[in-house]
C-alpha cells in the first residue's frame, strides 16, 4: 500500500493571500511562484513515486463525493488546505495512467517535458482561434504539423490541425466526406436530401457512429463492412455493398479505413480501400489514431501502405506519442474542403490585414475556442527529437514481441490475433482444453477463468489490463506504450497473470 508523501504547504501558502483577504484581483505573483513550486514538487514526487500506488484506486463510487464535496465554499480557503487535499485524496484516488504498470488501454501519458509544455501553455492561456489573438499559437501549431507530417512519411501535399481527440478529428473528416458528398451540406443541412451512408469495418471505433449520429446522417447511414480471419476490411465486400446501397437509392458518402483498430489492433488494407474510394468518388478517411506514431519507424510503413493516398487520416500524439491529454492531429488533403464544411466568420471574427493575415485554425475546427496545442508539441518534438521517439517507439514493440513469445511458449495460454503493433490480444487456455475450445461448454469455462484472472490481477492493483469481446470470446488485452514501462513490468505483468490462472484453475504452474 502506497504512503501518501508529506509535503510542507504552509510556507507562503498558509492563511489567506491578499487578493482572497480584500477580493479583488487575482493571486499575488509571490504565492503563485510559491504554490507553482508546491504543486512541481507534488507532480515529480507523484512520478517519481508512482508505482507505488495500486493502479486502480481502491475507492467505490460516492466515496470521493463524500470526502470532497458538501455545501459549496462560501468563504476562501488557505491554499495549504486545498494543496493538502489534492496530495492526500486526489492523487491517490486517481486512475494511474502514469503508472507503467497501467497496461491496460490505449497509452494517454504524459512525458516530463509534455507536463512542462502543457503548464506553459496554460500559463500563457492562448485561446488559438484566429491568429491575431494568438500569434505564436498559429505559427507552432503549423511548425508542427509540418514536423508530425514530415516525420510520418507524408507527403506535403498534407497539411492539417490539432483537435482535442479522435473523436472530434474523425468528426471533421466525415463532415468533409458530407460536404463532398451534397455538394454544401454545410449551407443546406440534410432535410430533403439524399440519404448517405459511410462504410467502416465490423472492428471500427464507435467515434464513427458518433459522428454520424452528429453529422445527421445518423447510425443507420453507416454500414459496417464484413472483416477476414484476421479482421481487417475486405475490400471485395466493400464494393458489393457500395454497389447494392447504390441501387437501393442510398448516396455513398465516405470509407474509414482503420490502422490499429481498438480492439485488436487489426489493420485494413489502406492501399485496396483506397483503389475502391478512387473509382466510387467517396471520401476516405484513415483512423490512425492509436498506431499513427508507429509510422515515424520508417520499418513500420509497411502497415500503413497507401494511406497517402487519404483525403484525411487522425494520428493522437496524446496517445503513443507520450503528450499529455488531449492532442490529436488531424491531417488532410484537402484543406479546402475542410475549411468549406467547418468554416463559419462572423464580423467580430473577422481580420482586415489582407493576404498575408495568417492561418485562422477556427475556420478548420468544429469548436472556435481551442487550446494552443502546437505550444506543448514544439517543445517535446525538440526535447525528444524524431530520433528520441523512435527509440522509445522500437523498445515497446520489442517488448510487446517479447510477450507475445513467452505466451505463445506457454501450453496454457495462447495468443488470439495478429501483433502489429504495442498490443497482445490473448486468453489464458489451460492444456487440458487444446482442441476442445469449439465445445459451449469448454468455451463458457474459458471465458469465466479469462474473466476471473482479469478481476483478479485488477484488483491486486499491482497491474491493470483491459478485455474485449471477439466472436463471443473473452479476450484479454495487454497493451506497452507508457513511456515509464520497462521489461520488468511487462514480466511481471505475465507472471501474475499466470499465477492468477493456476490458481483459479486449480493446476500448478
């Protein structure tokens, strides 16, 4: 069990500062560089420490609720008070994303110098929705892009924005397959219209619907297309079904081609979706998302072959890249179009310095206030270089490699899908079971034990791991991609694991 640190919050925080005494104005420059300095102290103690905290917060909903909320504060606080708060129930009471034994989703942490970035960026609190308003804001977030696009191996025909998170950058994309789609749905909206339909795989992200639901064309306008053995998109099946929602008075809108999906991590074929996109006329969109910085290791290009060919791809740094939520690139070939679907300048927004008046990001982004981003990004991508992140990259794909070969060795486990990337789809598959999965009742105790280890090791809080479900199999997922996981935790992840399953199964390991 983790030890809260102690931490001394009563020098320059103790009592109330002027600005709280007489209510006017805002913190005195003396206590903010003094509280800056308290909460840098409990942030790299926090890291520094983290792996002593159980993953998982042992805390039940409602419980917070109760130690941190009640009648709002009428009167101001010491600082101290709100300080010793955060060290003793809010710290330890998170989801430890930073842990490297949180194995579990998606990697969303944060680098040292990404924390550093982000308290920059919002010190300086620049809202980047026009370049007048913020300069330096505009001109880093097109620095790097360019840097993000150059280093993935695009070509600069591609240009783009950062948006929040996936979510909002495949948004903007499928708004851009609508607008190409109707000609200006931006303008005329979708009542009266022809009905479209997106096409994604059976494995596509729910952002996807999302959008769709958002965009008008509703759920019922995407049509999830059928996947081979190893899950990906079949091209094949793709046409055939563009071809029948053809005939059947349906307006094919746009594919979204997935490199990572969320599950499993199965890749489509970008470059055979594209060959289908280019003769349809349809929009194609690759979600990138989760396995985009993969393709900074120019060995790895081979899984993302033919996504240049993409009128628009999401890539989240906030995902593999180490940044701190949130930050997700969305890169296009078609900024015109972009623009045509999002752009939206009323008078107050207008600028009147003529041609050269700079890049006003709103006019590309579904919001108009935004954070600006591109601040943090350039200060990692020259703290790390391209070169830092690769290495990085490369050692958890050796380490994921490496797990897939010990389950794989091991007669009572196996590895269920292909491993492109940082992630181990697999199930615990005592020998006594060999050859027999196929039985309902063989396949129901496999599901239980795989459920039970999962439970088990969760709430050891020693490691945190992730499931799905595939064909009605429970999975489990193990997923490398913190920048503080090491091999040790990744062994030691496998050895719980491992244990957990001999014991719940009854055998010795």
């Amino acid at each position: 069990m983790h030890e809260t640190r102690t931490h001394d919050f009563s020098q320059a925080l103790d009592g109330l500062d002027e600005a709280q005494r007489d209510g006017t104005g805002d913190m005195p420059a003396a206590e903010l560089r003094a509280a800056l300095h308290q909460a840098a102290d409990l942030v790299a103690d926090y890291l520094e420490g983290v792996e002593d905290y159980a993953v998982l917060p042992p805390v039940k909903p409602g419980e917070l609720h109760a130690r941190l909320g009640g009648p709002p504060p009428e009167d101001p606080e010491p600082l101290a008070a709100i300080m010793r708060d955060v060290a003793e129930q809010v710290v330890p009471n998170v989801t430890h994303w930073q842990s490297p034994n949180n194995l579990a989703d998606f990697s969303s942490n944060a680098s040292g110098i990404g924390i550093v970035g982000d308290l920059v960026s919002s010190g300086l609190n620049a809202n980047a929705f026009i370049w007048r308003v913020s300069p330096v804001g505009s001109e880093l977030e097109g620095i790097t892009v360019d840097w993000l696009r150059e280093g993935l191996g695009l070509p600069p025909t591609f240009d783009g924005v950062f948006n929040d998170t996936a979510s909002i950058s495949t948004l903007s994309g499928l708004a851009c397959a609508r607008q190409q789609a109707t000609g200006d749905a931006s303008q005329t909206g979708l009542a009266g219209g022809p009905r479209l339909r997106f096409y994604i795989s059976g494995q596509a992200h729910s952002s996807v619907e999302r959008a769709a639901m958002i965009l008008g064309v509703g759920r019922d306008g995407v049509r999830a297309i059928e996947t081979d053995g190893e899950l990906a998109m079949r091209p094949e099946a793709l046409r055939t079904a563009i071809a029948k929602d053809r005939a059947a008075g349906w307006t094919p809108a746009g594919i979204v081609a997935t490199v990572g999906t969320t599950s499993t991590t199965a890749v489509d074929p970008v470059d055979a979706i594209a060959d289908v996109a280019e003769t349809e006329g349809l929009w194609l969109h690759v979600d990138a998302a989760y396995a985009g910085p993969c393709a900074l290791i120019a060995e790895m290009r081979r899984y993302f072959h033919g996504w240049e060919r993409a009128d628009s791809i999401v890539v989240n740094p906030h995902k593999w890249m180490f940044t701190p939520f949130d930050c997700s690139l969305l890169l296009t070939r078609r900024m015109d179009t972009l623009r045509d679907a999002l752009s939206l300048v009323p008078e107050y927004l207008r600028t009147y310095d003529g041609k050269d008046a700079g890049r006003d990001y709103s006019e590309y982004v579904p919001q108009l206030g935004r954070k600006a981003r591109g601040i943090k990004m350039w200060m990692q991508l020259r703290y790390f270089g391209l070169s830092g992140l690769r290495v990085r990259l490369q050692e958890h794909l050796d380490l994921t490699r490496e797990l897939a070969g010990w389950i794989e060795a091991d007669p009572d486990a196996e590895v269920l899908f292909p491993v492109p990337f940082g992630t181990v789809c697999f199930r615990m598959r005592p020998r006594r079971y060999a050859g027999r999965e196929g039985e309902p009742v063989v396949a129901e105790a496999l599901d239980a034990l795989n459920e039970a280890v999962m439970n088990r090791v969760n709430d050891s809080g020693a490691v945190f791991l992730s499931h799905t479900r595939i064909d009605d199999v429970f999975v489990l997922r193990l997923v490398v991609g913190n920048i503080r996981s090491e091999r040790r935790h990744v062994e030691h992840a496998w050895q719980r694991l491992r244990a957990a399953a001999h014991e719940l199964d009854g055998t010795s390991g």
